[in-house]
C-alpha cells in the first residue's frame, strides 16, 4: 500500500488527511515514481480553501503538483527512463504521496548536482516566471518591473530575466531585499511612493512589468510606468486584467492558457534543470515537513514563511 494527502471538503489546513491507496501500477504511457519530495505552492491552499474556484468534490480530492522521486517502473510505450533513475515531474495530480503514476511527458531526468528538495520546488514556479517572461518578449534591452521579488515564482523571474539579458528591478521587504539583489535584481521597497522610487532607478523607463504581488500598488505602480499595456501581466488578480486593459496568466483568469503557454510551462523544468546542473540557477529552499504532516505545510505556506517548502514521505 501508499499513502496520500487528500481533502473531503473544502476549508482550513486541518481538513487534509492522509489516506492508504494501492500501490501504483503504470498502464502506458506512465512512469511509477516512489516519491522523495513534494512541492507545496500557495495555489493548493488557496484550492483547499475554496478561495480559488474549483470544481465539486465528489470524492477524497488529492493534492499537489510537482515533485521529485525515483522510478519504481515504467509502462508500455515509455522510452528513456527505466527504474532507480532520479526524476523531478510537474503537472502531475496528486503530489503529495509516497508513491505517484505520472504521464511519461511530465517526468524529466535529475542531474545529480539536483536534490529530491530542489527538483520538487521546480514546477509552478518556474513554469509561470518561464511562460510569462516569453510571452511578454522579456530580453535585452528591457527594464522589467517585477512585484514579489523574494517568492518563489519573482526569484525564478529574476534569474531567467537577467541570464536573457534583462535589467530587473524588484519590489521587495527591506529583509530581503538582499536575498532579491543576490539573484541580480536591484531591489527596491513597497509601499508609499513607489512609482517615483522605481523612476529614480530606471531614468531610461520601464518597458515591461509582472505582479506576482496581487496588490492595487502593484498594479496601479504598473499601469503608470509601462506605456504599453500589453507588455503588463498579473498572475495573482486574474479577473482584474482585462478592465486595465492588461494581460493575465492563470491567477484566478478567465482566460485559458493558450496551448503555445501551456508548452512554455513544460519546457520551463528541463531548462532550468539544466541550469541548476550548470551552477547558473539557484532555488531557495524553506522549511521541509514529513508527508503527515501536510496540515502544518500548509499553514506555513499560508504564513509567506521565507523559501520553498516541501513535504517528504
């Protein structure tokens, strides 16, 4: 038998609980993971909670998306893994467990220089800094406004802006605001008069801005300082977007990610994997809990503790 985190109704962390489900068995086109690491994101305690719109549950819902293991086994049709290699996946249902069934199209080799921890705090945040940075044309020549520096998704944004060439200035804490200028940002704070602090900054302008943030001055900071509304996106106030005349990726959007998005956020693990192997990426990483103790993960995640948190079977 395995274990797994699921949830019966919707509301605080305590409704998780774990259950025992079989043991997986691959059918094909799908890869067996024993997992070493799940990663926890805000959005499966905004889901848990009922803030983020969700379907009915009609029975035990499982939780989480990403996460790093060990192949146990491999179905029919499966090329290039085989069982004990190291993997990291993303997109997956049902993160958080010991044991997984992942489609074979999700699942990505491990360089050994990437640890279960590391390789499972990869997907959500990586796949969103990746897919909106392309589809903003973020590159040289542009100064990116980023809100939400120091999370897990604004430090993902910062290293890839910066490696394609761009200047990135980020919102941030005064405490970590460190944390935000060691990634090759320019840190600078919230709050009161920000628009003329980031102008002091950038004298050449803001071509490009991202809210990671969610809030009225991240949005109202951008919408002042980037000409071109089309080259502003938020990935928290979804809803919002379209009455600014600006772009949204998920974050409680009406609008779908396109296919081509879709494939960004995929290809994001492999090439910041590579990254991570070349010493040229770095992930921090927060506080780790058993598996059983998903209740507590989540209301770390929900307290904005510093750095990725995983769950370890």
């Amino acid at each position: 038998m395995a274990t797994a985190i699921v949830y019966t109704e919707f509301g605080g962390p305590e409704v998780l609980h774990a259950v025992e489900i079989s043991a997986p068995t691959p059918a094909a086109g799908q890869v067996a993971i024993r997992v070493e690491a799940a990663g926890v994101n805000p959005i499966d305690a905004k889901l848990r909670s009922g803030k983020r719109a969700s379907a009915d549950i009609v029975e035990p819902r499982r939780v989480g998306n990403d996460g790093a293991g060990i192949v146990t086994a491999v179905g029919d049709g499966v090329d290039g893994f085989r069982p004990g290699d190291a993997v990291v996946f993303s997109g997956a249902s049902g993160a958080y467990a010991s044991d997984l069934l992942v489609s074979a199209d999700r699942v990505h080799s491990r360089p050994p220089q990437v640890d279960a921890a590391t390789g499972a705090a990869l997907g959500i945040p990586v796949g969103t800094a990746y897919q909106t940075l392309r589809s903003l044309s973020v590159g040289s020549g542009d100064t990116l406004l980023l809100h939400a520096g120091s999370g897990s998704v604004g430090q993902a944004a910062i290293q890839l802006a910066v490696l394609w060439g761009a200047t990135v200035i980020a919102t941030s804490s005064p405490r970590r605001a460190e944390a935000v200028r060691a990634l090759g940002a320019t840190p600078v704070p919230y709050g009161d008069g920000l628009a003329d602090r980031v102008r002091a900054l950038a004298p050449q302008g803001i071509t490009v801005a991202i809210d990671a943030a969610g809030t009225d001055e991240a949005l109202q900071t951008s919408t002042e300082l980037v000409a071109d509304r089309s080259r502003i996106a938020t990935l928290v106030r979804g809803r919002d977007a379209a009455s600014l005349g600006i772009r949204a990726f998920s974050g409680g959007s009406p609008v779908p990610l396109t296919a081509q998005q879709q494939a960004w956020r995929g290809e994001a693990v492999p090439v910041v994997l590579a990254l991570l192997a070349a010493g040229r990426f770095t992930v921090e990483l927060g506080p780790s809990f058993p598996l059983a103790d998903a209740v507590d993960a989540h209301r770390a995640v929900e307290a904005g503790v510093d750095g990725k948190i995983t769950l370890v079977p």
